[in-house]
C-alpha cells in the first residue's frame, strides 16, 4: 500500500521534491537502524581496503543507503523517464556506440551490471530506443509487491523474465533471437552461486551471464547507470572479453569469472557510495 501511494502521489511530485524526501527517509533510517549501519559500513572498509578514514567510510555506507532509498523515490518518475523528453534525465553517454555495435553483430546482447546507482535505467531510458530489450529480475516475496513493480518496469515494453527455470529458458531464447538481455550480477539471489574472491574475501557470484555468453555467442557489456544529481543519472558502456574454446573449460570458466569480478570491482570502486545492496555480500565474519 505504501507502495501504491508512492507511486500514485509521487507522479505529481517534483524531482527536487522527491529527493527530499529521500534524503529525509534515508536520515532516519540510518539513525535507527544499527545493524544495517553496521553492515554498510564493514562493506565500504572492505571495498576501500582500509585507506581511507573512518568519517569518509561513514559519509560513503550513508551514500549507499540513500541510493536504496532513491531506488525507491524513482519509481514515480518512471512515465518522465519512459517519455520522449527522456534524454533530459541523462547527463553522460559514455560507449553508447559499443551498445549499437555490438547488437549489429546479431548475436545477441548481454548487459550486465550490479545493484548501483540506478540499473532500472537500462529498462527505461534504454527501452526508448526502441530495442529488443529483456531484463532477467529477482522475483520478490510479496506477489502484489512483484506484480505493481513489474507493471511500474513495463512502461517502454521491456521483457522481464523471473529467475526460475521457465524464466532463464525464455532468456535464453531471447538471446539467441538477437535480443539485448541486462541482468544484475553482483549478489546471488538464487542461492546456488559459487564462492570467488570478490573484493579479496569470498562471496557467492553468479555465473548466470557467463553461461549465456558461452551457450549463445552473444556479445557482453559491463552497464553502469550512476546518479549524477538528484533526478539524472550517466549511462556507461564498456565490452568484456570472455575466452572460450579452451581446452581446459573449468579453468576457462574460473578465468573468464575472475575477468567479470575485476570488471565489478572496478566500477563500484568507482562509486562505492551508490552501491546499494542492503543485504550482507561476503561469507564468514567478513560483513
């Protein structure tokens, strides 16, 4: 229900408006809430790898929650950001190019990203370019929740495919008919991940995207959609080179995960305080 009243009453809000009331959510939430205090901040001393001072940490795992929290405040900005003024909400465009190159190969797209900044771009400002977009997406908890989202995303007529069997199959054919296809590879939301060295401590990741790239052939990008100012985000695009063919394919795997993790890493280094995940990422007393 808060939901609904978000979206409906936030629709006729302005963006300036909007990001108050982020701003004013994530101050109490962050005040309140110490285990997750807690977790953001051991996360932000593991990524800056203990070089930086405390306050900075403390100022970055805020940053971090607010991201979350506007993660949220966006969704009634979705029809502005779906509409033909779009381009207005979007201050960078870096690699576009690699993008429309890579779909001229028709093999296929594999966008992957991570839970930073605002990944849902992908589905809105990039739906309106009129491509064969499809977006593998966690399925929530709460049915309704799942379902007024999925109707929120749907705006620009992207596909979404659940992450269950039925789901990845569909992806998978989407991909193969020369679709682009994003997905989020930086926390394990299926719970059958193998354990790598991510951030120099062990985490469960996903190699969902990488099994794609080998079963298809498609083309693979590293995506990222960081705010710039409250309201507008850039939009970078970068080419991954995976290396299949091996003869050795455990160890071709192992390489070509360790190239997509470096990648990761690289980015959220980047912008380390909109990394959102509220959840613990590593295993053991880590976070």
């Amino acid at each position: 229900m808060a939901l609904r009243v978000l979206v409906g009453v936030g629709g006729f809000m302005p963006d300036g408006t909007l990001d108050y009331v982020a701003t004013a959510a994530t101050s109490i939430i962050w005040l309140t809430n110490t285990r997750l205090r807690r977790v953001l901040v051991k996360r932000i001393e593991r990524v800056s790898g203990g070089t930086v001072s405390q306050s900075f940490i403390e100022t970055t795992a805020r940053g971090c929650l607010l991201t979350a929290v506007r993660y949220y405040t966006d969704l009634p900005r979705y029809s502005r950001l779906a509409g033909d003024d779009f381009a207005q909400y979007i201050d960078e465009f870096v690699g576009l190019d690699l993008m429309f190159d890579a779909i001229d190969q028709g093999k296929g797209v594999i966008v992957i990203s991570a839970h930073l900044g605002n990944p849902e771009i992908v589905g809105q400002a990039i739906g309106r370019f009129g491509l064969n977009t499809g977006v593998i997406s966690e399925s929530l908890s709460s049915e309704s929740v799942d379902n007024l989202m999925n109707k929120i995303r749907r705006r620009t007529g992207v596909c979404f495919f659940p992450t269950n069997f039925s789901g990845l199959r569909r992806a998978h054919k989407h991909l193969k008919s020369g679709g682009l296809l994003a997905l989020l590879a930086d926390r394990d939301v299926v719970g059958t991940a193998r354990l790598f060295d991510f951030f120099s401590a062990k985490a469960p990741i996903p190699e969902g995207a990488l099994q794609l790239a080998e079963s298809t052939g498609a083309e693979v990008l590293i995506f990222w959609a960081p705010r710039t100012r409250p309201g507008h985000y850039g939009i970078h695009f970068k080419k991954v080179h995976f290396n299949f063919g091996g003869s050795d394919r455990e160890l071709e795997r192992i390489e070509n995960m360790q190239s997509l993790i470096s990648e990761l890493e690289e980015g959220i280094r980047c912008w380390s305080n909109q990394w959102f995940p509220l959840d613990p990422i590593w295993i053991g007393p880590v976070e």
